[in-house]
C-alpha cells in the first residue's frame, strides 16, 4: 500500500509505493561501460597540464601528488569583484561570481572513493576540509556547496573520479529551506532538529545501516529514491570544516558507497555536502544547525509528476532499503 512520507529535513512529502519494485536485483548496475581513455585523461598523472593552473595539491611519493584541485576548465561561476546587489522587481540579475573547483580523488584513474584505501580516503576529506574553509573565508561567497557526481547519468562528464565545489554570492533555495527548517525547529523546540532525529532514528533502529561511535548511516524515512543514505556526525556539528573526526567520517563515507557497489554494483549517484554558511545573516547558527551529507543512488527518473509537483515517488521503503544495506558486506 503507498504512502505519504514527511521529513523534518526538508520539509517535503515524497510517495514510497512498494509495489512499483520491490528487490533490490531491480535496481541493480547494468556491467560498466569502458572507461574513459587515461591517456587523453586530463587528471591522471603526466596530464597535468591539460587542467587550468593548479589550485592545491597534496604531496605524493617521487614528486607525484596524492590528492590535486583545479578550477573547473568549464566553470558554473568565476571569480571576480563583489557582487552588486540585484535590482529590480520580477527580472532580478547579477554577475555570475562565484569559484568552482575540481578535486581530483587521487592519481588512480579505475578507482572511486569505496575501492581507495582508508588512508587515500582521509586525504580527499583533508582536502575538502582546506578547500571548503579557503571559500568559506571568502566575503565574496555566500554558500559553499561541495558535491560529488559518480556516473555519466548522475552528472559526470568525465570517469576518473573527482568532487567538485562550488562557492556561490548567494544563498541557494535549498540551502535556506534547511536552514530555516532547523532554525524554526530550534526556536519552537529549544534543540537541534538533527541531533533529535538521530535520537528518533537511534530508538526506532529500522532505518540504521550502520551505528558508529561518531556518525550515524542511516535510510531516510523520507527517502526521494531507492537507497538513498544519510550520513549525520553524533555530536553537534554545524559547520563541517570544524569536523572533529575526520578519519571517523573518511571511514563512514568509504563503508556507505562501498556497500551501495557491494548491492547495486557500479550505480551512478550524487553525495551533496549541508553545512551552515559562514558571516553574520544566520545569528545563533551553531546552536541549531548540525551539517549533513546526503548519498543519492540515480536509480529513478524525474518525471512529468516530480517536477510538476516537487514530490518524488521511490519504490523502495527506507526500512526495506537499510534491512539490504545492513546485510551487504563492504568491498574492503
């Protein structure tokens, strides 16, 4: 029997309708096409200079590195002076300042994030964290949003695997809504809406993938899509660049999509980074607002109901979702 689903997040309803498909066999990766030539591969290593002039980089055996950023050659947004406030009523314009940037995962052209070693893995975190708190101390950016496509259908023009980030002079829609939604959580309730969703989650146990001494891998009761996962810090964190522990979280992330391939097989999916922005518009923002990432398995299409309503209907019940999950073992 379908049903109407709520969430406190994002404060929207989505459809779960079970009998749309109900195995996870229906869900699984066709056998992967070839990969990109790592030849022409402007990422690998000796391609180094077929990417704009590097950003950052940290240090590998011989002179190599293990973990590169460079501006996007193809970027959403540039760099520039400070942004004019827009003018008028119904036809708002400003400059496209921004910054968009490219990590590169590591030398290793085959391998994603789930298959690196644990050690490989907390070096792509390291960097994020020095990329993130670079933009974030920019007065020129208002939201920083780090995300990851994996896979030609999720976004990814090129296969060597890579994260981006993108700093934007204002705040993105989505970004708000979470924000407000935890501020007014806050106001009315005296407490993090995040911290008592982990408790709420913790008590229920049907949505738990996996119960860390620092982050909690959850199935979100309000799902978009099939095996969609929710990575939440235990503690109260509301700016990611001030993670705590970032081995714990390199671990967590790695075991989430190291349990997706160990189910799904080589499925193409989205991870999109929340965390509270920087500057003066949010007072209080560490008091209410704990960051989040989120894990999106590209596994349905947006049809003509989802985008004439902004709901989204997932065949797969979250409890069934993380029961699956729970009993897939990690690739390493």
């Amino acid at each position: 029997m379908p049903e109407l689903r709520w969430g406190p997040l994002r404060r929207r309803w989505v459809i779960v309708a079970p009998e749309r498909g109900k195995r996870p066999s229906d869900f699984r990766a066709p056998a992967s096409s070839p990969a990109n030539n790592p030849d022409a591969c402007p990422f690998c290593p000796g391609n180094e200079h077929l990417t704009p002039p590097e950003i950052a980089r940290l240090p590998g055996p011989e002179g190599g590195w293990r973990v590169r950023v460079v501006p996007n050659k193809f970027p959403a947004l540039s760099p520039g002076p400070p942004r004019e406030p827009p003018g008028g009523e119904f036809f708002q314009r400003a400059p496209g300042l921004g910054a968009h940037e490219v990590v590169i995962d590591s030398p290793d052209h085959h391998r994603d994030l789930d298959e690196l070693p644990l050690e490989q893995v907390r070096s792509v975190v390291d960097m994020y964290l020095r990329r993130l708190a670079a933009l974030s101390s920019d007065p020129r950016f208002c939201y920083v949003q780090l995300f990851k496509n994996h896979g030609r259908e999720a976004g990814a023009s090129l296969s060597h695997p890579h994260t981006q980030i993108i700093a934007t002079p204002v705040l993105p829609p989505e970004a708000e809504a979470r924000l407000t939604a935890a501020r007014d959580f806050h106001s009315a309730h005296g407490q993090c809406l995040v911290c008592e969703l982990a408790r709420r989650e913790l008590e229920a146990g049907k949505r738990v993938v996996m119960n860390g001494e620092h982050f909690l891998l959850l199935s979100p009761y309000d799902a978009r899509g099939p095996f969609e996962l929710l990575i939440l810090p235990r503690e109260h964190e509301s700016h990611f660049t001030r993670l705590s522990q970032p081995a714990a979280f390199a671990h967590t992330l790695r075991e989430a999509l190291s349990r997706l391939r160990t189910l799904l097989g080589d499925v193409p999916y989205n991870f999109v980074l929340y965390t509270a922005p920087q500057g003066p518009d949010w007072p209080g923002v560490e008091a209410w607002y704990h960051w989040h990432l989120e894990i999106i398995p590209r596994l349905t299409k947006l049809a003509g109901f989802e985008w004439g309503t902004g709901m989204f209907i997932n065949p797969m019940p979250p409890e069934l979702a993380a029961e699956y999950l729970r009993e897939a073992k990690s690739g390493g």
